[in-house]
C-alpha cells in the first residue's frame, strides 16, 4: 500500500474532517455525533414502515439527499454462520439482486468484524481488496470511495449500510456521521419490524442452523437464480474458485469475462462448473456430473439441483460440488495395484510353482541331478527374492499413501554408506565402473535403512539402464548444513518432457519400458526424502545421454 505524506489539515468546512479536540472514526463514542437536520428526522418517516425492502428503499431516497448515491447496499449478518445476506442493493438507479457470502476480508467483513464504520476516500490506496463484488454492467469495475457503517442493536452488530462511488473524495466525515445516525435508526425499525422474530423463535432457530450448516459444509455450495446469475456461495466455494482472494461478482450471470483474472485453478474451476449452469437452466432438471479439469490435474464433482415457487416456475438452482481428485487417485492407485499383482506379482509365483513341480517329477523318478536341482533352487531362490521386493514395494507403497511411513533416526555415517553399497553392487557387474567422491566426516540424523534402499534403487537403476556398460559416478558434497549427492550414469537417459514425471506413482519412460520394472521405486523414494525434509530430483539431456539424479537432506534437524 502505498503511504502519503499527510500535509497540514484544512478546516471541517474545507475537508467535512472532524475540528480539532474531537474524536475521530474509530475513537468518538456514538454519543459524541453531530446530528444534521435532514438526517435527524428521516428516522420519524421510517418508523412507519413495514417492510424491510420498504426501509431499504426509504434509507436510500434519504441518503441520496445528503451524499452521492451511486451505489447503496444494505445487509444483514447472521453470527451464528457468519454469513453476510445482502438485502437490498442499487447502483445507477438500478435494483440488483441480492445475495449472500460468508464472512471474510474484505470492506463490508472488516466493518461489520470490528463494528467500527469505514471512510475510504481513494480506494487503491487504503481500500482493502475486493473480495466479493456487486456491480451492474453499466459501471466500472470497482468503486474509487466508499464509507460503510454498521447497524447495531444493543451492542451487537445485525447488519451494515454502506454507499460507494465511482469518484475519489467523494465522501467526508461529515458523511460518515451522517449516515450512523440513520443506521441507527434503521436498526431499531429493523426491530420494530421483528424481521426475524415473526418467523417465531422457533423457526428462527432452525433458519441460523441451516445458515450454519450450509457456511461451514465440506462441500462447496452456489446458488443461482433463474438468469444464471450467482447470488450466493459459501467458504468452500470460495475457496475452491478464488484461491488468492480475487474478486466475485454476485447478482451477475456466471460468465467467462468473470474469471479471467482468476488463478489457473480457479478458472479451470470455473470452466467446468459453466456448463453445469449451462445445462441446469435448460433442462431445469438435477444432474450429477463429473469433470476432469485440463492442466491442473483436478478432477471435481457436480450436483445441480433446480429450484421452484409454488407454481412449479424455475427460480433457479443449487450446485453443490466437491474435490474427488484424491478419491479418483485411490481408485486409480488400486486398479494399478491390482493390475500389478496380476503381472509382476504372478511371474515370479508361476517360475517357483514350475521349477518346483519339475523338480519334484525328477525326483519322483530318480532322475534328478545335483547340477539341475541347484540350478532349479538357485532360480526358485532368485525369484522368492523378486516376489519379496515386490511386495515389501507394495508395502511401503500403502504405508506412504496412508501417512503411515516412520523413520527411525540415528547418526548415520552417508560416505560410509555410499561406499559400502557401492563396492556390493560393482560385485555384480564386469562391465560398469562404479566411483565414489565423498569426503569423510557427512553425518546426520537420518534412517539408515530407508537411505540405503533410496541409494540401492539409484545405483541399480544406473547399472540396469546402462545395458551397454560405462562409468557410474557417485559424488558427495556438503553446501552449508545440505547433504547432496549426485548419480550419474551414461545410459538411455530421458526425454525433455520424462523428467518431472518420472517420480510419479508407476510412471516409466519410453526407452526405459523394455527394461523390467514396477514403477514405484522412483516414487518411494521421493517419499523417503521428503519425510526426512529433502528433496530428490532428476537432469537428463535426453535418450541415449545418460541421466543424474540427485538428492538433498538436511544435516541437522
């Protein structure tokens, strides 16, 4: 926000500012309000009025006499839900529909939370921002002043009157003063009216209920009338469309032009919820879709609802949507489980109940010899080992979607570890050269076997998809209190669109398929870095150049 410099105060007279010595906006008590005349006896015409719309009408035509008009609202505002219900609005001469919206940051939430009125003479400079809009097409986006002013019963805040103009300066304390003097008279008509008292206490209970379970629900929530206009929307839906604040228009038809503005997430959001509205007002039937959102990865779920008056006309409808993503992802994540037991988990069944039957036969008929049965055990073995890998993935696989992934922390020495399993792994292979670059003295609190089965998998991924041999180097190095360590090998390498994805739950690269493999050693062991509050990640220039995968960890916690 930008600051001013306050230069030396004109005269009430000039300015319409409070004179010396008296209390300002937030400090004055009511008491202490000038009161003007044209003001002062409007209340007298508003004590006969008996409706609320009336009122608002009445307030209005009053408050036009003394101030620029331009746009007026007035609001209720229900504590128990927190929900703010626009009564009554105008702009230009032009009623507009109301609406409702929980509470939060913006003018009207800052007014009726503090229950102290607000002067805003240039609204880019110490206007809050906007929130939720009302605006009709004819007037500019945002107003350029505004002074808004709580409506108060017995101490308590019931509402908030408010006038905006699309002029800087338009507004004066003088202004200010007058327009509490007329909230507080359309407060008490308010409760002369019994507004919601004649609902009976009853009914007015179950009505702050229902407001209390429709502003706190789960689930995202909007209301329209029968133009597609948007008139309501709880915090979630708020939320779940405007993720950084930015502003929406209520009492106008849910348009693309609303969000261009809006957050990637929020405009996809909004793409997919157009044609449930689309369709909602042609059909005027419920309908129950589901919409997988392009480039944000998010899929959502719709339930439109029409609404009707007594003579069965549609008045609108209710949408009520929610985020599946994570519950298509679990459905997604068990077909590939179950589609993996399937495969991987059945080749290695079906070699030891072959090698086993076969050898029984032989023994059955004597003809069994020592280099054939060993030659049998020893695949038995080899494939028991490959069954146990497989399900000790599939194990911490659930173990890391479920939360459940502990570490059991102890000083653990990295060069050593890198060394170790790097002499255990060159053991296995003539045609690769596998050097470690590590300086002595990198310790830190991690675990220790879930390090070395992140440190295994790199390693065997190297030997694996280097088939035509070459040199594998493993490099150690501290920056300030970061472990990294660097694998770096000459094989198939990735594609420039393969690296960010190859961490994703059984996600393999083109010229790594023909290779055997899960797709979930990558992913566990992003989660086993993660949960030691590291990251790992993966630099290729592309097939057939090798890849480097590094990861970070911190050395203390």
């Amino acid at each position: 926000m930008r600051q001013t410099r306050m230069q030396r105060p004109a005269s009430a007279a000039e300015t319409g500012s409070p004179p010396p010595g008296k209390p300002t906006a937030s400090s004055r008590g009511r008491r202490s309000r000038p009161r003007t005349v044209g003001v002062s006896t409007a209340g007298w015409s508003l004590v006969g009025t008996h409706d609320l719309i009336e009122l608002c009408r009445l307030v209005h035509q009053t408050v036009a006499r003394e101030m620029d008009a331009t746009i007026f609202f007035l609001a209720t505002y229900d504590e128990t839900s927190r929900t703010v219900q626009v009564v009554w609005q105008v702009e230009n001469g032009e009623e507009l529909s109301g609406g409702s919206f929980p509470l939060g940051n913006g003018l009207t939430s800052q007014v009726i939370s503090s229950g102290e009125p607000r002067l805003i003479r240039n609204w880019s400079v110490e206007g809050p921002r906007v929130q939720v809009q009302y605006a009709s097409p004819a007037g500019p986006s945002l107003p350029e002043s505004a002074v808004a002013v709580p409506l108060k019963l017995a101490g308590n805040t019931i509402g908030l009157m408010c006038v905006e103009s699309y002029r800087q300066n338009a507004y004066s304390y003088s202004n200010l003063h007058a327009l509490e003097v007329l909230a507080d008279e359309a407060a008490i008509v308010m409760a002369g009216l019994n507004y919601s008292e004649r609902l009976g206490a009853q009914v007015g209970r179950r009505v702050s209920e229902l407001e209390a379970i429709l502003a706190n629900m789960a689930d995202a929530l909007l209301i329209i009338d029968s133009r597609g206009c948007l008139v309501r929307l709880n915090r979630a839906a708020r939320d779940l469309l405007c993720l950084d604040e930015s502003t929406i228009v209520l009492g106008q038809p849910f348009e693309e032009k609303q969000w261009d503005n809006w957050p990637p997430e929020g405009r996809a959001a909004a793409e997919g919820l157009r044609p449930v509205v689309e369709r909602l007002q042609q059909t005027q039937e419920p309908q129950e879709v589901e919409v997988e959102l392009p480039g944000v990865r998010r899929v959502l779920s719709f339930r439109a609802t029409p609404l009707h008056d007594v003579d069965g006309a549609f008045t609108g409808g209710v949408i009520v949507f929610r985020d599946v993503t994570g519950e298509r992802d679990v459905e997604r994540l068990k077909d590939d489980m179950f589609s993996m037991a399937s495969h991987d988990l059945k080749t290695p069944a079906t070699v030891i109940k072959v090698q086993a039957q076969r050898l029984k036969r032989r023994f059955n008929t004597g003809s069994a010899e020592q280099d054939d049965v060993e030659e049998g055990l020893t695949m038995i073995a080899d494939q028991a080992d490959r069954l146990s890998k497989l399900l000790n993935l599939l194990l911490d696989l659930s173990r890391i979607e479920s939360g459940r992934l502990s570490l059991d922390r102890t000083p653990t020495d990295l060069r050593g570890m890198l060394i170790s399993m790097a002499r255990a792994l060159q053991s296995t292979t003539d045609s690769h050269l596998i050097e470690v670059d590590a300086p002595m003295g990198v310790i830190g609190l991690w675990d220790a076997r879930r390090l070395e089965e992140v440190i295994q998998n790199l390693l065997i991924n190297a030997v694996k998809y280097s088939p035509m041999g070459g040199g594998i180097h493993v490099r150690l190095r501290t920056e300030g209190q970061t472990a990294i360590v660097t694998v770096r090998d000459s094989g198939v390498g990735l594609a420039s669109d393969e690296a960010p994805h190859v961490f994703e739950r059984f996600f393999r690269g083109r010229e790594i398929r023909r290779f055997e493999g899960a797709g979930l050693g990558l992913y566990i062991c992003q989660a086993i870095i993660a949960a030691h509050g590291g990251r790992i990640w993966a630099q290729s220039k592309g097939p057939g150049t090798g890849s480097t995968f590094t990861f970070c960890l911190p050395l203390a916690e």
